[in-house]
C-alpha cells in the first residue's frame, strides 16, 4: 500500500518519471549495499531487538509520512530521504528476520516455515497494491500511510512476545572477515550461486517495471477521464 500510494505522489508532486525511478532507487539501494553488513550483524546481537528497532524505524518514517502530508508540507524530497532510511532498516531487518526461522521451528518443520514465509510475502505483494489503489482513492494518501504505520505495531508485538533462546557468540573476527567467510561459503554451493544470479537478474530487470507501471496506469486514468469528460 505504502509503494503504490508512495510513487503515485511523488509523481503527482514532480511530475518526473526520473524521480519516480529514484524514489524506488534510494528505498532499494540500502538493501544491496548493506545486506551483507546486516547478516553479519544478525549473527552478534538479540535478533529480535534488532528486528524491533528495525520496524520501530519504518514505522515512524511511515507516521512521519503521513503527518508530513496531512498538514500539506511535505516535499519530493522528504519522500526521497524517508525512502532510503526505511531501505536501511529493511537491509538490516531481513537478515535478522531470516535468521530467526531456524530458532522458532524444529529442522523438519524449517522448510515448511520458509514456504509458509514466501507464500504470506508474495500474497502481500499482490493484494497489497490493490488495497492500496482502493485506500487512497477513497481515503486519501495520508491514510495509506497511517495504516502502513499501523501494521508495524502488530509485527512489534509478535516480536516482543517470542522467547526465543539465540544467545549471540562473541567473535574476535571483523565484520570484513564475516563477510569474506560468507562469500567463501557461497561459492562452495554451486546451487546457491545460480539462485544469487537468478534472483539478482530478476531483480535489476523485473522490478523497474513494477515502478514505472504506476505512470502508465496514472496516464491511461487521466485519457479515460478526459475522454468521457468530452
């Protein structure tokens, strides 16, 4: 709902497909650049504080948003920032939530839990945008992120409720090191390479197309409106 409802406004604000491209950008580019930081991260403190503070982060960019908005200053460039800090909070907050699955079920029950985790993600996907078009059509873009905001407080109390029993190691390795050994591992799983690059391409070549999407639809809206107004 926040990304449908997101990139419609900054279109409406900027009329720029560019900026619409780099409030994508900069919401994504924190993940690639410090995903790696935050597995070696998930692996040396509380997971699930560090989820927490995770979600508490988008949560208040989310009501930040939504305030901004709603008293009618809010700028591209708020937009463009918020973007990038909550890409910062997923970079480190996946990781951790990924991590968590193997504390949480038995070894058996662990291929079920991570399918369990793809379904529910992908169901988002697709029924997020729909209630999202269906939100600020009728309620308006402050509410979308409000209620963007909201969800987080849901997921905050599932975590404070775990009594999970991950007891971080200390390491005297860097956090350089972590990630060389990472890297290591990898390229010894040669399936794990091909599922990386896969992923990757589908990534860097599908997802523009999510983005860009919005302004066509916003124009193919506009000529059905203007041709039934004639």
């Amino acid at each position: 709902m926040q990304k449908v409802a997101q990139s419609w406004l900054v279109l409406e604000m900027s009329k720029s497909p560019f900026l619409l491209g780099l409030d994508s950008f900069l919401g994504d580019i924190p993940i690639l650049l410090f995903s790696l930081i935050g597995g070696v991260v998930a692996d040396r403190v509380d997971r699930r504080r560090l989820l927490i503070f995770s979600q508490v982060i988008q949560l208040s960019s989310a009501f930040l948003l939504a305030f901004l908005y709603s008293i009618g200053v809010v700028k591209v460039w708020h937009i463009l920032s918020l973007s990038f800090v909550s890409g910062t909070a997923q970079a480190f907050g996946g990781p951790a939530y990924q991590a968590l699955y193997p504390v949480l079920v038995d070894p058996e029950d662990l291929p079920n839990a991570i399918a369990l985790q793809s379904i529910q993600f992908n169901m988002a996907r697709v029924i997020g945008p729909a209630l999202g078009g269906v939100a600020f059509t009728y309620l308006g873009y402050a509410w979308c992120f409000s209620l963007n905001g909201l969800s987080f407080i849901a997921v905050i109390i599932s975590l404070a409720l775990l009594r999970i029993k991950f007891i971080p190691e200390k390491s005297g390795v860097s956090v350089l090191t972590s990630m060389k050994q990472g890297f290591g591992f990898i390229r010894n799983q040669g399936a794990m390479v091909a599922l990386i690059v896969l992923a990757f391409s589908m990534t860097l070549l599908g997802i523009p197309i999510l983005t860009f999407s919005s302004r066509s639809l916003r124009r193919t809206c506009c000529m059905e409106t203007h041709s039934r107004l004639q």
